[in-house]
C-alpha cells in the first residue's frame, strides 16, 4: 500500500489515541502527529530504492550489493523485512525510554507521561505492516512479521498497491468524525469516547469490506508482465466504487501528488 494511505491510517489511530486521552489540545495533536509518523515509518526501509542511495549511502557504506539489490532482496534491512516487524516498534520505543531516561526523566516517569504516544505510534506502525498483507506477494511474499523469524505473511494480492481510493476516504472520512466527536464536553467523556471507538471499529470494518471484496486476483509472485494491467483494472474497480465524478476527482488529486497513491 502507498505511504499516503499507511499515513493517513497512522493519522487515524493517532486522533482515536489523542480523543481517549482526554488531553489538551496541545498534548493531543502531538500524539496525532506521532501515530503519523508511526504509520508512515515502516516504508523507511525503501530508501535502498532513492535514485541516489548507491552514490551515498551504498558508497558510505561500502555496501556489497545496490540499492535495488537490497530493496528487491531478503536481507534484514530490505522492504518489507526486519523494518515490517512487530519488533521493529518495541525495539524503537524502548531506544526512546532508555535514551530519555539518561538525560531527562525516569523510565517509570517518561512511561506514565509519553503512554499516549507510545500506543499510537506502536498501533500506527503495526496497521502499516498489516495494510502490506493483502497486496500482492512480489519478490517478498509478504511482510517479515515476526522477525528474525524467516517466514513472510501475506502477499496475498487481494489489492493493488495504490490508487485504492475507497480506503483513502474511509480513513479520511473516520479522521473527521473522530475530530469533531473532540468537540463533545470533557464532563461527557464517556459518551465521547464510546463513540470514537465506535466509529474507528466502523472504518476499520468497512475498510476490511472493501479489501476482501475486490472483483479481482492481483496476486503475483516475483514480477510480472501484467502490471499495467493490473494498474487500469484496479482504477476500473475504484470508478465502479466511487461513480465518475469523485473517481475524477480522486485521480486529479492522485495525479498533483508527487508520490504514488
């Protein structure tokens, strides 16, 4: 899945974690943007495939094999390896604990205070790795979820890579409703909270729909010759989704980002 659709999830969690926090706003916008940056993180393995990472990096390094090598490959520190971990979290946010607790805070203390953060950057990162399953296998054949484990889970090709459309607008659309549901009283924080999990199980089951009822198999082992027909039949499937007019409306947009979507 592209890393605008993994963001807009971490974004998700984040605003469902800041709204349970109760906090102020502040605090809470500050966990918004940690879930982000949990849901956008895991794909920081990528950067084997940046144009420039052999001439910096590789050279730096003096790395044995290319960028491409490495990001098509099964090294730990390839795409969709060690970085697609349920490990890969824990082990951050510890480095996190320990680095805070030489210089500023306790541990027990940093925990109690940063608690918030912790579970929407964990959750965002885990989302991200579960959202690369039901693309397709490719050269991996899934994520490396329980590194170091060997075994990859997933690739199972019920979605394209991008240009799913629905799912971007069901996170969208439960972002929005999560922020105003803020709006409700602190002294009506049951109610508020209620209806936050309420309407994130919503999108979160909608979004499960939509995968797992995809008219197509886009699942491919290796590479394939297929990929631009893959392609057209996924944005078929989003305009028969969405009617033509937000179909257009969608690709206008996808086609401004600079980035796949």
């Amino acid at each position: 899945m592209d890393i605008i659709s993994h963001t807009l999830t971490g974004v998700a969690v984040g605003t469902l974690i800041a709204t349970l926090s109760n906090e102020n706003w502040r605090k809470k916008v500050s966990i918004i943007l940690i879930g982000a940056f949990g849901g956008a993180l895991p794909d920081f393995d990528a950067i084997s495939l940046w144009s420039k990472f052999d001439s910096t990096i590789g050279s730096f390094l003096s790395l044995e094999h290319t960028g491409s090598q490495i990001y098509f490959g099964k090294f730990w520190y390839s795409h969709h390896a060690a970085f697609h971990s349920v490990l890969a979290p824990i082990f951050l946010i510890l480095i996190s604990i320990i680095f805070n607790s030489l210089f500023k805070k306790k541990i027990k203390e940093h925990l109690v205070l940063k608690k918030y953060s912790f579970l929407a950057f964990f959750i965002g990162f885990t989302f991200h790795i579960i959202e690369d399953m039901p693309t397709p296998a490719c050269v991996w054949g899934g994520v490396n979820l329980f590194y170091p484990s060997s075994e990859y889970i997933g690739g199972y090709g019920k979605i394209w890579w991008w240009n799913n459309y629905d799912l971007v607008l069901i996170m969208i659309s439960t972002i929005v409703l999560i922020l105003l549901l803020n709006l409700i009283p602190k002294t009506l924080y049951t109610i508020k909270k209620y209806c936050s999990i309420g309407v994130f199980l919503f999108g979160l089951f909608l979004g499960i729909y939509q995968i797992n009822t995809r008219p197509v198999d886009f699942s491919y082992s290796g590479h394939t010759i297929d990929y631009d027909k893959f392609e057209a039949e996924s944005k078929l499937i989003q305009k028969e989704i969405l009617g033509e007019n937000l179909f257009q409306i969608m690709t206008t947009i996808d086609n401004k980002i600079p980035l796949n979507f």
